[in-house]
C-alpha cells in the first residue's frame, strides 16, 4: 500500500473510515482482505486473467498527433501526447478494472449480491457486468436525473440483469445514488458487498480502488519507456471521484513527473453550479471519507452540477486531496462549454469519441502544455488517461450543440 | 451537571422498576417554533430524555422517515446552530438530560475546537455522533471529556463481542444499543434478541444500555420494559407522527397522546 500518512487509511490528514457501527466490522473484513486476498498471487492471477482475456488489457498507448497538431500548431509547447485508451476495455470505460476486481474479491468472501452506486452509469454498467460474469446478482443506485441523462446505460445495465434503483432524494444525482447504497448497504451488510465505484468513501475504498487501477498507470509507463524512451513530462486525467486519476497517478508519484488532475467547473465556479471539489471545497466528512467536500457554513453538502454525470459529485477520494495539500499533484478546472468544445475536437482530430468526463482533462491540455513547457524550457511530453468513451453522451452532447 | 444528569435520571428510572423513555425529534421539522413547542409536549407525556436531531443534507444511516424530516429541516433553518438555541430554551425550562445527536459534517463546518463550550452554554449532556466510530474522533472525545460531556457509543448486532469492548471504552452515560441491522425507522427489528444483548453489554460495561431503532409500538415498549432494558429511544414513530399531523396543535396532541401511551406501557 501506499499511504502518505501513518495512520492506516489515511492520506495525510484526509480519509479514515466515518460511517455507522453496523457497517464497522464489514470495513475491518475488507481492510483485512487487502493483505490476505487481494494482494496475493491466486487473487492477482486471477483478475489479471479477467483483465486480459475479458477485458483486453493491456489498452494501448495512442500518440494523438493530429490532435497535438490542432491544439498547438507550432508545437512550440506540446512535444508529445499519448493517450491511454481506456475508452477501449470492455464496456468502455476504466470502471471495468475495479468492478471486476471488487466483485471477484466479494466472492471470495463469500458474498452473495452486489450492490453499487453510479453517475454517469460507466460503474454501474461495469459492476452490472462483472456480476454478471461472476454470476452474482447486482442492484445498482442512480439518481433519477441520471437515469433521465444517461439513458444508454440504464438499458445496457437491465440486459445485464441488474435492477436499477433510482435515488429520488436531494439533488438526485450521484451523491444521492451513494446514499441509497450506504443505506442498503447498512440493511444488508452481512451478504451484500457494495462495490464502491471511486477512489473515495471510507477506509479500505480508496486504498483499494487505486491498487485495482493502477493497472492504467503501470501499462502507461510502460508502454511510454518502451514506445516513446524516457518518461512523460506530465500526467493528465480527469477527476470526479477520483479513480481513473489516481490509477493514472500511482505509477508516476515516485518519479518527476508532474500530475494534473482536471475537475468539472459545471457553469462557472464563480456561478457555484460546479463539481470542483478540490479547488473550492472545504474539509469536511461525507460517505465515510475525510476529504474536501462542497458544504455550506452549517455543514449542509451542496449540489454539484457538471454536464458530466460522472464528474457531478460534491466528494472527492481522499488521497488525492492529500496529493493537492503536498503539492505533489496540481488540480485545474474545466466549464461545461470547454469540456463539450474538447469533445468535438477530439473526435475530428483523433476518431475518437470521449467520454464528457474525460473531456475536461482534454479541455485543460493546451494550458497544460504551455506551462510546463514554460518550467522544461523545451516542448512538453504528456500522457493522458483517456478514462472513457462517449457514446452515452451523445444525447447530452447533441443537445447542447443545436 | 451534564453527564451527571443522565446518571441521575436513569437512577430515578431504576429507582421506579421502568426504563428510560427517550424521545427523538429531528430539530427543525416542521419549524424551529414547532420543534420547540412538540420537545416540551414530549417531555410533559412522560420523556425521561431528549434526543435533539441536527438535520444533515445526506443521512445515509436513515430511513424514509427520518431523511424526510432532515430535508424539510433543513428548508426551515435547521442546523446544528440552531439545535443548540433549541437546546437552551429547554433547558431553561426543564432538568431532563438532552442529548444532541448529529452527523459529523455539520460538527466539522461548526467548530470541534467551539463545539465543548456551546454545548455547555445550551445544557447539552451528550453527543452522539451516529458516523463517528470508535477508532475515529480522538480530539473531540477528549476535549467532551474535559467538560463532563458524555460521548454516546453505538454498539449494533453487527458488532462482534470481540469488538464490543474497544466501542464501549471510556463511554459515560450510556450506551445505545441499535437493535437492527439497518437504517432508522425499521419496522420489523428483532426486539427480543436486542434486549437480551443490551442486557449483556450493560452487565460487561456496568452503563445502561438503552435500545433504539424499530420501537413504534406501546406494545414494543412494553416487551422491551419486560425485558428489562435500561432504556428505551422511539424516534420515527415520533417523527413520522409529527410529520403527519396539519398544524401544531394537532402535532402537540398526537406526540402527547404517542409518548403517554409509550410511557404508560414502560410502567
Ligand atoms: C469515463 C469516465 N471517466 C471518469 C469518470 C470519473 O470517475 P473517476 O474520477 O473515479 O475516474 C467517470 C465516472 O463515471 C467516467 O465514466
């Protein structure tokens, strides 16, 4: 494992484990499964077999020069840019690598139903996915405006056979979807494993989240010294909870390389409909995890909003609010407007369509460019995790192009 | 005072062969005035102890009833803030034990440094922080101990007897027993299995135990009493209750009538 701080499951002054007593011991079993399950050759084995032969690992390492010809044409500040194609694993998305992981685990404890919760439906598409190849049955919990804005993925999750619950309280998004789950969770502890979908939530969530992605990070670094020598200048992802980032990140925290986590500014910061989480938020406690959160003076979580529903959470995974606090990471935002202009951009360059979450870490890639080539004095060589693809965007996005 | 009144009270309650009744309303729900105006209502029917809700945007750990009442609290200025002037108004007019119970966002956002003398200020005898586990919280349960405010342990039937003694360590007051596996406001938890544990961890920890969750029912409080239990919490029903009544007169009759007939059958 690698925790800054001392205290275990913690980052620094950031994580720790705040829920209810009755979900204490199922936290402590899963604590204890890192060390005797998870980090173990059989397990290791056999989810890197699922990670091969189901999912198509390793994903490639894509050098997206048409795109580093439009973002910067004198390629004065953009030397190189790879893109680690995550949009290419099985279901599209990075979310597959923990679900995969977490259900596998969940068997081996003798679980019996899986529950999760999910934004923009990647996660919940994923745990529907492994449960099902694992043979388990899946409720997965989404808040009602994401049922409505990712209609795709409702549907891919029912052929999975998973039931889909619609979170119907407070602002009916992703936070609400994990409430429900805590809740079920809580009722249904002893035979339920929730499948937590980000680096975030309550000791051993994000610890374990970001061993089961740091596949991504591993496969890029390598794949960089093998395709590109060296390592890259700059890692680039986006950030909701935080899982795609911090698997990126690992790989690279012992090196010098600069990290840069991009997260959803929604309308404006400045209008306070946004998911920047690390950029405006304040210490706080939400789903077991001491982290930034948006809140008000009184406590009370506020609304996040971004066109992303994957990137629409008021949370964010502890560690990487430890990385921002040290320095070692940076964290910038991108608005809505950037995020769908990114998009476009990418699919005319490159063939590719992106997630909207991952749009935004595309979004910040021209400034991102320009400063560290600025600090490096010679044109920078970046990676970026391409987390997802965007077909489940489509709608948003031919929406808000008319 | 502070924990000292809770000792007393469940002396008195012993010294009547009865358990504790303790009354739960989330503050703020439907209005603070109402909350003010049903807290006193519940008290003169027959509460031994108060249990004053700070409503929090995502509580995870509640059901429908409760989340409901958090949500419309919040709308109406509920806040840990103002459970405190809640907290001080009854306690200007009343001697029984109040205990503020609250998730551990809105204790954050008000100050753990702040936090020990306010709830002096109020007359508030206890917290009872329901995502604070026994591992987590170090400072503030020291700096509660500092001035006699008792930090309320949750034990629940997921709780191994292995773990129970690290979750009940330095508890004063008394324990809450949580008598299902699940959220508040469960109307089928197991009473009879919760009372025989409660019993056990109060004769192992040598604190009352009080049992909460899925008490909506005279009839339930009244096995539960039979049982012999240190305590009893109805929270949902009370809530549930207030929350279905038009106006505050009717709100006022029906937690009356509710907690005497609780009362009543705890005798
Ligand atoms: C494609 C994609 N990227 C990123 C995210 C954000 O999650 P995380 O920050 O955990 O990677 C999501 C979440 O749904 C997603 O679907």
């Amino acid at each position: 494992m690698s925790e800054l701080g001392e205290r275990p499951g913690y980052f620094g002054e950031f994580g720790g484990r705040f829920v209810a007593e009755t979900l204490m011991p199922a936290l402590i079993e899963l604590t204890d499964a890192l060390d005797t399950i998870v980090n173990v050759e059989p397990f290791q084995r056999e989810w890197r077999e699922l990670l091969r032969h189901y999912v198509g690992r390793p994903t490639p390492l894509w050098r997206a020069e048409r795109l580093a010809d439009a973002l910067d044409p004198a390629r004065r500040h953009l030397g190189e840019l790879w893109l680690k194609r995550e949009d290419l694993c099985h279901t599209g998305a990075h979310k597959i690598n923990n679900a995969l992981g977490q259900v596998l685990l969940a068997k081996k404890l003798g679980k019996t139903r899986i529950i999760a919760e999910t934004g923009a439906g990647q996660h919940g598409v994923a745990t529907a996915t492994a449960a099902a190849v694992m043979g388990l049955p899946c409720e997965v919990y989404m808040g009602e405006v994401d049922i409505a804005r990712q209609a795709p993925n409702v549907s891919r999750m029912k052929m999975l056979g998973a039931t889909v619950t619609p979170a119907l309280s407070g602002s009916r998004t992703l936070k609400d979807a994990m409430n429900e789950a805590l809740r079920d969770w809580v009722t249904n502890v002893r035979t339920t494993h929730y499948c937590v979908g980000s680096a975030a939530g309550p000791h051993p969530y994000p610890t374990l989240v970001a061993e089961l992605q740091r596949v991504i990070g591993d496969e890029a670094r390598a794949q960089w010294l093998e395709s590109a020598g060296g390592l890259p200048d700059a890692v680039v992802a986006c950030v909701g909870g935080g899982s795609n980032a911090i698997g990126m990140f690992r790989a690279f925290i012992p090196d010098d390389v600069a990290l840069f986590g991009v997260e959803a500014a929604g309308e404006g910061v400045e209008t306070g409909r946004h998911a920047a989480t690390l950029t405006e938020g304040r210490v706080g406690v939400l789903h077991g995890a001491r982290t930034l959160v948006l809140s008000d003076d009184d406590g009370q979580i506020l609304e996040a909003h971004s066109v992303s529903a994957g990137l629409d959470y008021p949370g964010v995974g502890p560690e990487h609010a430890a990385l921002m606090r040290s320095g070692r990471a940076r964290y910038l935002t991108a608005s809505d407007d950037e995020a769908l202009a990114a998009a476009h951009q990418v699919a005319r360059t490159e063939g590719i369509l992106v997630a909207l979450e991952t749009a935004h870490a595309f979004a910040r890639l021209a400034d991102i460019a320009r400063e560290e080539s600025r600090r490096l004095a010679r044109p920078a060589r970046i990676a970026l995790c391409l987390s997802g693809r965007g077909d489940k965007d489509l709608s948003t996005i031919e929406e808000r192009s008319k | 005072m502070t924990v000292a009144r809770i000792d007393a009270t469940f002396a008195a309650c012993r010294a009547e062969g009865r358990p504790a009744l303790i009354a739960y309303l989330t503050t703020g729900d439907p209005s603070l005035e109402d909350s003010l105006a049903c807290a006193r209502a519940l008290l003169a029917a027959g509460a031994d102890m108060l249990e004053l809700g700070v409503p929090f945007s995502d509580p995870s750990a509640d059901g429908p009833v409760i989340a409901a009442a958090s949500a419309r609290a919040i709308r109406a200025g509920g806040s840990l803030t103002a459970a405190l002037g809640l907290a001080k108004r009854l306690r200007s007019e009343s001697n029984a034990p109040l205990v503020l119970f609250t998730y551990l966002n809105p204790v954050l956002a008000f100050g753990q440094e702040r936090l020990p003398q306010a709830l002096l200020d109020a007359g508030v005898d206890a917290l009872l922080v329901v995502d604070l586990p026994a591992e987590e919280g170090a400072e503030l349960r020291a700096a509660l101990a500092a001035v006699e405010v008792a930090v309320i342990p949750l034990v629940a039937p997921t709780t191994s007897e292995a773990r129970e003694p690290s979750v009940v360590l330095g508890a004063r007051g008394f324990i809450y027993y949580v008598s299902a596996t699940g959220v508040t406001g469960l109307g089928d938890a197991p009473l009879g299995a919760a009372a025989e544990r409660a019993r056990a961890i109060a004769a192992r920890a040598k604190l009352p135990v009080v049992v909460g969750f899925g008490v909506d029912t005279p009839d339930k409080a009244r096995a539960l009493a039979a049982a012999r239990v240190d305590g009893v919490v109805v929270g949902s029903a009370i809530v549930g209750t207030i929350a279905a009544a038009p106006d505050l007169a009717s709100r006022i009759a029906a937690v009356r009538s509710l907690v005497a007939s609780l009362a009543s059958a705890m005798k």
